[in-house]
C-alpha cells in the first residue's frame, strides 16, 4: 500500500510546496513512484511542476466533491515517476460546499479508496504527497485524517516557532478523534541561513524539545531553490549540483529510513 504524508503547516511561506516539490523528486530518483495531491488554492504545486492553469481539468477540488477519482484526475509532470493531482481556485469554495456534511471530515479518506487504480509507468504509487494550505481548516483536516503520516516544514525563524505547538496539539486532535494511526513522520527544518546566528539558535530550541522528531537533514536557504519554480522544474532538475538539491536526496533518503524502521516495529 502506498503512504500517504501530509505536508502541513499553518504558517506560510515555510517551504511546504517547495518540500512536497523536491521531496518527490528525489523519492522518484531513488526509484519511488510518487503522487503529489495539490491541495493549496493557489496552485503552487501544479505551477512548480509547469502544469499551466489552462492546462488542469480535474482537479483536487472535484475529487474532494466525490465528482472524479484519483485515476481521472491524476496527470503525468515531467518528472519520471511523478504525477499530480492539480488544484484550481475552485478549492476556495469546496470547505463551504461540503461544511454541513456529516462527513466533511473523511471526503479525501475517502477518495483514497480509489488509490489502486492507479499506476506510474505501470507500477503502484508507492508516496502520496499532500501539499497543504497554510492554515488549519477544513482541508487540512481532511488531509490529516487521511494520512498516514505528518512531515512538518519549519523555516529557521522566530515567528514559526509560535505555531508549531497549535499545529502539535492539531496533529494530536485529529489522531485521537478522526484518525487513530497518524504519526508525524518528522520535522524538517527549512532556509536555514549559516550565516545568522538565529537559525542556529532557532534550530538547537526545536532539536531540544522534539528531539529525534527532527530530522538530521537541514534545507539551507539557496538562491536555486527559489528560481526553480519560476522555470516550471523542481531544483533537483533545475540545478541537482546545488545545494538545497542535494539537502532534498538526503531529506529523501532519511524519510525512507524512517518508514522502514516504522515497517519493521
């Protein structure tokens, strides 16, 4: 069965789809087959990948609304082993279509049912990547509670250290209400300057509270990683000799460890 990780963070501009971007990329290069859900209204994902917006027919808003499945409105990128599941700005209005649903909680769960069908080059998906919005709603609960796994992006910075304890007691909500096997699969701190001593600082606070939660990979701050999506490529196929390229194949190789000791518990 495929994993599905929820990238989450209510906190903007922390690197979240620059993460789910990268991450599957490198996942795919070491022979993953990976889907990334987009399900972020403003699409960021879908443009990273160059899916232009006149280009995106079904989308994550319809497969929340139960209108397609995950194998309609699934669509190669140009990156070997990845697909995509675009988002539009019509997300904006699915929390207000499904809010007095009994069931508004479950929908995309529920659209992973239809996970098997399927396939990358005629192999199994074997990671899902949802790309959140940057808050807590309805859509981001839906992605927690379909998820197997939480990976928290966290920019070396002051201020994102203010919303990582509601986004924890967030996580911990929704495994004891909605979905009891969600874990957090790691947090990955993200633009981190060497060259400010608060990052430093920063990241030493988060290893000593959460300790082994954190992982050993670092995504520094790096000029490519910024110009890559402007290209409509992920940096590992805009610039693989850079830096934050090279940090992300780690990130990869570290986030497979961790599944597989998870496997073998």
């Amino acid at each position: 069965m495929a994993r599905i990780l929820t990238l989450a963070n209510q906190k903007g501009g922390v690197g979240k789809t620059t993460t789910a971007i990268n991450l599957a990329t490198a996942l795919a290069a070491i022979g993953e087959r990976v889907l990334i859900l987009d399900l972020d209204p403003q699409g960021n994902a879908s443009t990273g990948l160059g899916l232009a917006r006149q280009d995106r027919g079904l989308s994550s808003s319809e497969l929340m609304l139960g209108e397609t499945t995950i194998a309609e409105a699934a669509v190669a990128t140009s990156v070997p082993n990845v697909s995509i599941i675009p988002s539009t700005m019509d997300l904006l209005g699915v929390e207000q279509a499904i809010y007095r649903d009994g069931d508004r909680a479950f929908k995309l769960r529920d659209a992973f049912r239809g996970l098997s069908a399927l396939t990358i080059n005629n192999q199994p998906v074997s990671y899902v990547l949802i790309d959140c919005p940057p808050s807590l709603n309805l859509l981001t609960i839906n992605a927690l509670t379909a998820a197997d796994a939480v990976l928290v992006p966290l920019q070396c910075e002051f201020f994102a250290l203010e919303g990582l304890s509601q986004l924890l007691q967030t996580i911990e909500q929704i495994r004891t209400t909605l979905n009891p096997r969600l874990s957090i699969q790691g947090i990955v701190m993200t633009m981190f300057d060497q060259r400010n001593n608060l990052s430093a600082q920063v990241m030493a606070d988060v290893r000593r509270e959460l300790g082994s939660l954190v992982y050993e990979t670092v995504i520094p701050r790096n000029v490519r990683l910024s110009e890559a999506p402007s290209y409509g490529k992920p940096a590992l196929l805009y610039d693989l000799k850079c830096a934050g390229s090279q940090a992300y194949l780690r990130l990869a190789t570290e986030v497979i460890r961790r599944e597989r000791q998870l496997q073998a518990a």
